[in-house]
C-alpha cells in the first residue's frame, strides 16, 4: 500500500508531499509520478516523475508552475501514481 500525504497544509511558500511505501517489498525500486493540478483540472506543475528506491519519498512544491511562476493563492490537488496505486489529495496554498 501507498500512504501520501503534504506538510505544512495549509502551506506559504512551500509544502512536502511524503510518499510512504509498504507490501511486500517497501525498500524496492519503483517508478513514481507526482504532479500538482488546479481545481479546474488543469496541470499545474509535473514535480517528479522517475525511479525511487527505499520505503519513503519527500518532494517539495513551492507553489510555481512548470514555468516558474508563482500560482495564486487557492485549492490545488497533487495526484501521485506508482504502480498500480493513484492518490490524491488537496493542498491550500495561502499568499
């Protein structure tokens, strides 16, 4: 199983999205996916996407898009994938 989760929340100007992994091997190797999207669904930012080894992840989103700039203040979701497990949660983001 996959446990996700983000701190602070609400966050400014930062917050970390904390994967933890468990099954049978929680220390192998597998490929993750985690991207931020709007309310509208939109993508907002592609924060990682490539191989990870342990039982945890952390990535830092500090609240700008693919391009750099800063997202205003609202909902935003992170959406992580690896494997078969999807999760998805909400962040507040607070200017």
């Amino acid at each position: 199983p996959l446990a996700v989760s983000n701190y602070p929340n609400p966050f400014n100007p930062s917050t970390v999205i904390t994967l933890r992994f468990g099954g049978d091997d929680p220390y192998g190797t597998r490929q993750v996916d985690i991207s931020v999207y709007g309310v509208d669904g939109r993508l907002v930012k592609d924060l990682y996407s490539g191989a990870v080894s342990g039982d945890s992840f952390s990535g830092l989103w500090d609240g700008t898009d693919d391009r750099g700039i800063s997202v205003s203040s609202g909902l935003y979701f992170y959406r992580v994938m690896s494997g078969r497990n999807a999760m998805n949660g909400k962040m507040l983001l607070l200017r």
